[in-house]
C-alpha cells in the first residue's frame, strides 16, 4: 500500500470532518450511509476506513473536547457556532489533547479545512480558538483516549 503521504493525511482529516457533521447532523448510528457520503465526497476507498475511524475516535471524545474548547468560546458559544466550525474545533482540539500531531499541523490542517468549506470568518476565527487552547491549556496527559488502531491522520514525520 506504500508510505501515506501529506496529502494522505489531509485527505483522512478531510473525510472524518464530513463525517462528523454527519454525525452532528444525527446520523451518528448510519456508518454505512456515512461512508457512502465519504466516497461521493472523493475521498478514496483506501482512505475511507481511517476517516471513518478517525471520527468516530473524535466523536466518542465530544463531550471532553467541548469541555476544552468552551472557555475558549464564551463570546461565541457552541449553539452559535455553524455546525462545521463546532466539528473542525473537535476535530482539531482532539488532535492537540490526545498528541497525535503536533499542535502547529492541527490548526494550519483546521485553517485550511475552514477555509475550504466553511465561512469567510471562520478561519480566523478556529486559528483564534485553536492558538489558545494551544498556548492556554495545561498539558493534557489523559484528556482523551489515545486512538485505538488510527495511525496519526496528520503530515507528521515519524
């Protein structure tokens, strides 16, 4: 199968983040109709897998990543947050909380993600979420569960 590569990584990053505002959306017991979605959405059947797993990881963690990422939004709380920015801030903080990638790959890989799909505002508005929890947050040595059998879906070197 060879060595993943960068793009590899933002492509899972990609897939987990549809599939999380899917399962936001309430289809978090419709994996099949979720993978379905992924593979519509051009994301490769080698990839699928790992995106998925790679959500659900980030899905099971919700309520802790809400935890983190609260205090850091009091001005703009997660109600009032579109749904893809609430997904792409899990997405992200869970990455940073658990280490599976270094935190500057986790908001430059978030940035670019809201920059795809997501508002004019909402770049600059999860690198400002982001930068905090960074730089604010205490180091977390078991705010999340580390993933199961997901390879880091990030542009990490080994």
């Amino acid at each position: 199968m060879g060595t993943p590569t960068v793009n590899d990584h933002h492509v899972v990053r990609r897939g987990a983040l549809l599939a999380l505002c899917q399962f936001e959306s309430g289809r978090e017991d419709e994996n099949d109709t979720v993978r379905e979605g992924l593979l519509a959405a051009d994301i490769s059947e080698r990839l699928v897998d790992e995106a998925m797993g790679f959500a659900i990881d980030v899905w099971s963690a919700r309520e802790s990543m809400d935890d983190l990422i609260r205090p850091l939004t009091t001005e703009w709380p997660r109600h009032r947050q579109p749904l893809l920015d609430r997904c792409l801030l899990r997405l992200a903080a869970f990455e940073i909380s658990s280490s599976r990638v270094p935190p500057k790959i986790a908001i430059n890989e978030a940035i670019e993600l809201a920059r795809e799909f997501s508002t004019a505002e909402s770049p600059r508005f999860v690198n400002g979420v982001l930068d905090r929890l960074w730089h604010e947050t205490p180091e977390q040595d078991s705010v999340t569960p580390q993933a199961e059998d997901h390879p880091p879906a990030s542009g990490a070197v080994s």
